[in-house]
C-alpha cells in the first residue's frame, strides 16, 4: 500500500510538472519586427536549374496568378512544380 501511494504521488508530481511546462507566453516580436526591412528586394524562384533572375521570377508569378485561381494550392502547387521539370 505504501509503495502504490508513492508511486501515486510521484506520477501526480510528474503530470502536473509536465502539463505546466507547456503554458508558456508567447514571444515579443517587436525588436524582430522594427529590425526587419522595410522594403525587401523581389523573391526569387528556385528551379532545378538555380535560381531564376527577378525578371524570370516576376514572370512566373504573373503567369501563375493568370492561369491559378489564388484559393486553389493544390492546383498552385502543380503548376510550379511543372514548370520546375
């Protein structure tokens, strides 16, 4: 009986140090935010070739905009890796 109230305790002690260790708060992100850029240069498109040029990449986001509907990923998705064969 001793022994089972012991390991009671001890799994009770375990499970309320274990759940409390995941309420944690969240980050502040303000330095990372106030430190970003304010303007960043165009993202470039990686192929299996290398990386695309901005004007390539420009592109290809206009190409995909006209041809994808924007809610579709999966279609989104295809399309760029089609393009990448």
């Amino acid at each position: 009986m001793r022994r089972a109230k012991f390991f009671f305790y001890f799994f009770l002690l375990a499970s309320v140090l274990n759940l409390s260790g995941g309420c944690a708060t969240l980050p502040n992100v303000t330095e990372t935010i106030r430190e970003a850029p304010a303007v960043q240069e165009p993202r470039q498109i990686a192929s299996v070739r290398g990386l695309l040029s901005p004007k390539q990449s420009k592109a290809l986001m206009e190409r995909l905009q006209r041809s994808v509907d924007p809610t579709d990923i999966l279609q989104n998705y295809s399309a760029v890796v089609r393009i990448g064969e």
